[in-house]
C-alpha cells in the first residue's frame, strides 16, 4: 500500500521532561516494514543499550552523535548516516552541549498505533 501523510501525524512523543523527543513520521499498513521517526536528542543523553531483530538507518540532521555499536564508538556529524543491524548491541549518546535532531529508519516499532 501507499501512504502519504501531512506533518504532524501524532503529537510529539517523549517518557519523561528532557528526555529524547519522537516525532512519528510515518503511517503503518499491512505488511510494511519500515517506520520513520525524526529524534531529537537532548545534550549529554545516553540510551540504554539494547538489542533485537531488525534493523536501523539513521541520518543526523543537526548536530553531532555517539553511536556504540557491539562496545565500539562511532562519531556520526550532521550530514553523516550511519546504518546496523538492530541484533548488534547498540546504544546512542549526544555527547555535547547541543541538541541533536537525527532522521531514524527502522524496522523496530518504535509507536504502538495508539499513540
């Protein structure tokens, strides 16, 4: 199927104050793979790590992040992509004093329908 949508889809989506902020930007249908979300990153955030099937594209938009993949940094700038299967071991960090906003692509359901 095809789905077009106009921005904003849901409202902005975060778990606690200052904590990273999702922006869905895709719609699901059946059988789709893929889901978009614009992430902003609050400065000096780490994730905790994690890993599961699927994987991940992500482009930073502004900014500068930290991805730590399998124990293993990785320093992607605005401008730069970096792409993963979601089974590594991964976690993200900003490690300045900047906002970051990066562009994830993903197989991972990052939103439940309800949201």
């Amino acid at each position: 199927g095809v789905q077009t949508c106009a921005l904003p889809i849901w409202k902005p989506y975060s778990i606690g104050e200052g904590s990273v902020v999702y922006e869905r930007l895709s719609h699901s249908f059946g059988g789709n793979l893929l889901k978009a979300t614009l992430i902003h990153v609050p400065p000096f955030y780490l994730s905790e790590g994690g890993s599961h099937e699927g994987e991940e594209f992500m482009y930073v938009l502004e900014g500068h992040m930290r991805y730590w993949l399998d124990g293993a940094y990785h320093d992607v700038h605005a401008g730069d992509s970096i792409h993963f299967a979601s089974s590594t071991p991964h976690q993200l960090e900003n490690p300045g004093s900047d906002k970051v906003l990066i562009l994830w692509v993903g197989s991972f359901d990052i939103f439940s329908e309800n949201r």
